[in-house]
C-alpha cells in the first residue's frame, strides 16, 4: 500500500506539469486490492496502469523511471525497465541495501521517515502551490503511512503527522482508508492460525511459518507479524512463508530487537522495527533453522 498511494502521489505530481505518467504493476495481491479495483474503475486512472511489458513497450531514451518504497535491485518488478530508463530517480525510507541501486539521476533517502508515502506527500507540497491531490489519491498516500506505521504506533514523528494532517485537510477519509484493510473471513482464519502456530523464544521472539498451499501469505505473514506484537512477552516477530521456489521472510519488532540487522544475515533488509527478506531456491525449514541462528548471533553480540 505505501507503493500504490507514493506512485499515486508521483503520478500527481506529473500531471500537473501536463507530462503523461503511468503506474508500472505486474499484478495485484490481496494487500492492494482495494486501491487497484478502486483505480481500474475510475476513468483517470484505469488506462494508466501497464505491466512491466507494456511499459518496456512504451519506454524511449527520455523516459523518467520513479522507484519508490525501495532502492533494492532484487525488489523491483522488472531490471529491464532500470536499464531502458535515460534517467532514474528512487525515493524510499528504508536504509541502504548492499545491492542498491547505483547512479540514480536523483536519490532521495530518508531512513527517518516512516513511509514513502509520508515523503511524496511532502514533496506533493513543495512541488507546485496550486498542485491538489484528488480525494482518492489522499486516501492512498494516508493508507501508505497509517499501514507502515501500523495506524500511527511505530516510527512517527512531527512530520508524519503534519503529513496526515495536510492529507486529510485535502480530502483523505478514514472510513475509505479503513475499507482499503478489510479482509476476507479466509484471510482472518489464516492469520489466527499462523498466530496460534508460533513458537516465542525465552527473548521474547516469536515465529511462525505460513504452511504451502495457504493464499495470499505476503498479507497474511505480514498482518501475522504485526499481531503477534500484541502479545505479553512478545519484543520481536518473524514470520517465514513460501513464495514458489523461494521463501520470504516478514519481521517486526516494538523496537528493542533490531529486525532489519537480523534480516540482514539472510540477504533482507528494511528498517529497525520493520524488515523483510527473500532466499531463493530454499525450503521454509531450512530458513526458519538460518534465522534461528542468526537471532542468536545477534544476541551474542
């Protein structure tokens, strides 16, 4: 969700200087669904979607790519994309990977915001004094922060809420925000049950595995992590999910354990108290066993 409202808000931002810009998105999944069928029905928005494919289709020497919500080489949807761009410009919050993305046009990290979407948003401001974001784009941008900063609890500051502030001013609805996270009866069994399945070590780290065959584990993993803080004990949660022949890794913490440094040891990244991570190749038994030692590893040291 913080990389549909910040391409929203980019998207924005172009068209107010009357240049033609397109949201570049392989396929949906149960986290966005809300705010892409939202898109897809709305005429300003429904031809502006293009696959990768298509994109590289249309790209010529002059075209801008705008990366957000990551500066990882593996987390984008297509190199080539990268590659045909004359000019690139990345814009995320998350600290610097070891597989970065090098030379960029422009490079505008801030590990201290919360989210991509919190930085679009100012830089919505800031662009242009008579630019105005439409209802629904402000209901995305805040969608993007409330949901990386799990409805305002972690890694806020002044600026995140003078962020919100401005969104809401403009016409961002929570009840719209609240319906872009509702899901499905399926969808909640599965997180309960992935909750009810971890494992809390005498840290007070929780894990859990999604098991194969269960639908939509990048949200329920992610939702599993976030709820499994809630829990007595519980500093620090990781939850391992397969993904085709590889297996993701999503953590969280309330920001004593440093999941991003954990994560790290098994090719993730992230932030402090938000992280995930990618091995290929590789079952969910052989990852849970390298993150198991790679918590002790950072608690030795």
């Amino acid at each position: 969700m913080d990389c549909v409202g910040a391409g929203l808000g980019i998207m924005r931002c172009a068209k107010s200087i009357s240049c033609p810009a397109y949201f570049v998105l392989d396929e949906s999944n149960a986290s966005i669904d809300g705010a892409i069928e939202a898109m897809k029905e709305n005429k300003a928005y429904r031809d502006t979607i293009k696959t990768p494919e298509q994109a590289a289709q249309m790209m010529r020497s002059s075209s801008l790519l705008i990366i957000v919500d990551t500066q990882r080489k593996s987390s984008l949807l297509s190199a080539e994309l990268l590659e045909k761009a004359g000019k690139a410009v990345v814009i995320d919050h998350h600290r610097r990977a070891v597989d970065s993305i090098q030379n960029p046009t422009l490079n505008y990290l801030e590990a201290g915001s919360s989210s991509a979407c919190e930085m679009v948003t100012e830089v919505i401001q800031y662009f242009d004094d008579g630019l105005k974001p439409t209802t629904f784009e402000c209901g995305a941008l805040l969608a993007g922060i409330t949901m990386d900063t799990k409805h305002f609890s972690f890694n806020t500051g002044a600026r995140t809420f003078e962020a919100a502030s401005y969104l809401r001013r403009n016409g961002a609805d929570n009840t719209t925000v609240k319906m872009m996270f509702q899901d499905d009866m399926q969808t909640y069994r599965n997180r309960a049950k992935v909750v009810e399945n971890a494992i809390i070590m005498e840290q007070g780290i929780a894990i859990s595995a999604c098991p194969a065959g269960m639908e939509a584990t990048n949200l329920i993993a992610a939702q599993a992590a976030d709820e499994l803080l809630s829990l007595k004990g519980v500093k620090a949660s990781f939850v391992v999910f397969p993904s085709g022949e590889n297996v993701q890794m999503s953590a969280r913490s309330l920001g004593e354990v440093n999941v991003q440094v954990i994560l790290e040891a098994l090719g993730g990244g992230g932030n402090s108290t938000t992280a995930g991570g990618r091995v290929e190749n590789t079952d969910v038994e052989t990852v849970k066993s390298r993150l198991l030692e790679a918590i002790d590893a950072y608690f030795e040291k």
